[in-house]
C-alpha cells in the first residue's frame, strides 16, 4: 500500500470533517439565536423555560426521521446537551442537587441541565426541598429509588411536607470503580465510601480482599475519593467521575453486584405545571379515612376509569396517636385527563397531587 496515498486521504477525510463541523457550528448559533427570540417571549409572557414535554417531542421526531448511524440514545444526549445550552441562554436558572460534586446525584443534575449550568451542592435532601421552596433555585435533584435497595423514604416523606412539584424524572446507571493510588490490591488495607455501596459492591470485595479490610463508611463517594486520596494502603468505592476529578488512578471499573443497578432521580420546581405529552406518568399523595377497606376502593376507583396504576408505597403519616399513613402512588396518564379528574375530585384534599411528567421510556 502506498502510505502516500493513505495520507491524503485522510487528510482528505479530516478536512471533511472539519467542514461538518463548521456547519454545524453555524447551525448551532442559528438555533441559539431563534432560542434568543423564543426566550424574550416567554419572559415578557413570563412562561416557564424548561419545558420536558416539548423536549421529549423533539427527540422522539428526531429519532423518527432520523437515517444515519446515531441511534436513539446518542441523539438524545446530543439534544439534551443542546436543550441545556439553549435553556442557560434563554434564563440561566440555579440547580440544587444532593452533593457533593461528582455525586451521582450531581451526574443526574448534569445529564438534563448540561456542564453549564449553576449547581448548588447541598448536603441533605431536606436543604434541596428548602432551596427550591425559598427560591434560592429554581429547580432540585434528588434520588427517589433505587431498583436494588428501593425507595428514598426521605425524599418521599419530604413530597408530602413541601408545596413543591415533580418536574420530571431521570433513570440512571449506577457504575462504581474502586479507585486507589496503589497499583494492587494486595496493598489496601481500609476502603471508603457509603454504606449503600459496600452493599452494592459485595461480591467484588469478598473476592478481591481479605476478611480483615477495614471497610469505612463516610456521607459520599466524592468524600470517600479525597480521603482515600491522602491516606496509604487506602481505596475508595466511587463513580468513575469522582475519581477523575480528584486524580486518582481506577483500578476496576463497574464493580457493582448487578449490571441492572439503576436509580430514579426527580426534578423539583415550584409551582411548575407539565403539559400533556402524550405519555406521562402522575404521582399523587393519599390521606385515606382509616376505614376497613378504604385503600381497596381507593384503588378500585382507578381500575373502574381504566387508569394503570404503576407503583404504590405506604408511609407513616407522622400525625396522631393511631398508626395511619400516607399513599404515594403513580399512574398512567396525565392529571389533567377527564378520567383522572373523575378520581382526584371524588376524594379532594385527601388527594395531593405531586405532579404530571414525562414517562420514561
């Protein structure tokens, strides 16, 4: 093969690729500029900016049309990077997350309010509730579940107790690496992180390490890296991100239990109304009577009407003597829905309705 030849060639080949991009950038600040305009309106109508229904509809007539080599997912990150953009220039608009940075909280945050957006790391899931109630941000980001160790009572005892709505929600994979500045693990004596993900990484320590590891639990993967970080003959249980953050070499990547280890975040707003995409998902909180069978009606209601009922937790209600709870509940179908109507209006203020969204694909 003449290697002449394959040089021009790929010159040829990166010099059409640098013409892509430049279009691409010209297309981009055209889009920018029309998001300008867009945002003016909505200001001077004061009309809210995200919008994850609209997005949605983007992305789903994107993957629709599209032909090329992008599958869904890569457009989707691709456009909700652009969303983010778009959003900082119409209004830039303050996040509150579950810290620290490089939580996965934090990773949640930025997959749908993008690297530029202003991030308020907080230490509780009570302060994310507390920053968007005060208006100190416009939205939060808070774990919800966990598909391995179940629900964030926290954060639902904390729907009931603040006037806040659910925005959207996010679904994402939960990668640890075990990160050291030792280049084996015959070395490690003590390893940090949180107790969830000593439980989550279970297997991966009983086969890699001794009966006496020191395991510490500390309130942060990103606080387990910057102790490990400092201390010999230590480790740490971590996203990759935080790791790359502090500059500490990973040994192993995906150490978790399960490839299936997913967490449900929510987006909180204040006073924020989805409208109806199409497919969307309510959640709603319930005060029942107490009496025999309540609960059994309640949820015969919604079969009556057709409505597919998809998760129901049961919570203390925290008030009075007797043992009474709360009802966390989702749905199909959004709140606005003649149906759904028919239901929330029969039981009133027995019924707190949390919010309408986005239904994850």
């Amino acid at each position: 093969m003449n290697p002449n030849k394959e040089k021009v060639t790929l010159e040829h080949l990166r010099d059409e690729i640098d013409a892509v991009d430049n279009q691409m950038l010209e297309l981009l600040n055209q889009r920018m500029e029309v998001v300008r305009k867009v945002g003016a309106l909505k200001k001077k109508h004061n009309t809210v900016i995200y919008r994850p229904e609209r997005e949605k509809s983007i992305i789903d007539r994107l993957a629709k049309a599209n032909k090329g080599l992008l599958n869904r997912s890569a457009i989707e990150a691709i456009f909700l990077e652009v969303f983010a953009i778009s959003r900082n220039l119409e209004l830039p608009e303050k996040v509150a997350f579950l810290g620290p940075h490089c939580s996965f909280t934090h990773q949640a945050a930025e997959s749908r309010f993008g690297a530029m957006g202003e991030y308020l790391p907080l230490s509780q899931i009570k302060k994310v509730f507390e920053a968007v109630d005060t208006d100190r941000a416009r939205f939060g980001v808070v774990p919800m579940e966990n598909n391995q160790e179940g629900p964030v009572n926290e954060t639902i005892d904390l729907l009931g107790d603040f006037d806040l709505s659910i925005v959207a929600e996010i679904a994402m994979p939960i990668h640890f690496a075990f990160a050291s500045n030792h280049d084996s693990v015959s070395e490690i004596r003590k390893i940090y992180s949180r107790d969830i993900a000593f439980r989550q990484c279970k297997h991966f320590i009983e086969e890699y390490f001794e009966d006496d590891i020191e395991l510490v639990p500390v309130s942060s993967t990103a606080k387990a890296v910057r102790l490990a970080r400092k201390e010999s003959h230590a480790g740490a249980l971590c996203p990759k991100i935080a790791a790359k953050e502090y500059r500490m070499p990973i040994l192993f990547e995906n150490v978790e239990d399960s490839e299936d280890n997913f967490t449900r975040f929510l987006i909180l707003g204040k006073g924020f109304v989805n409208q109806p995409s199409g497919s969307d998902k309510t959640t709603i909180l319930a005060r029942l009577s107490g009496d025999t069978g309540s609960l059994a009606k309640f949820l015969v209601d919604f079969s009556s009407e057709g409505i597919n009922l998809t998760k129901i937790e049961s919570r203390p209600a925290k008030k009075g003597k007797n043992f009474k709870y709360r009802f966390l509940i989702s749905f199909d179908g959004h709140f606005s829905e003649a149906n759904v109507q028919r239901v929330l209006k029969k039981y009133g203020k027995r019924v707190k309705l949390l919010g309408s969204y986005v239904k994850l694909c």
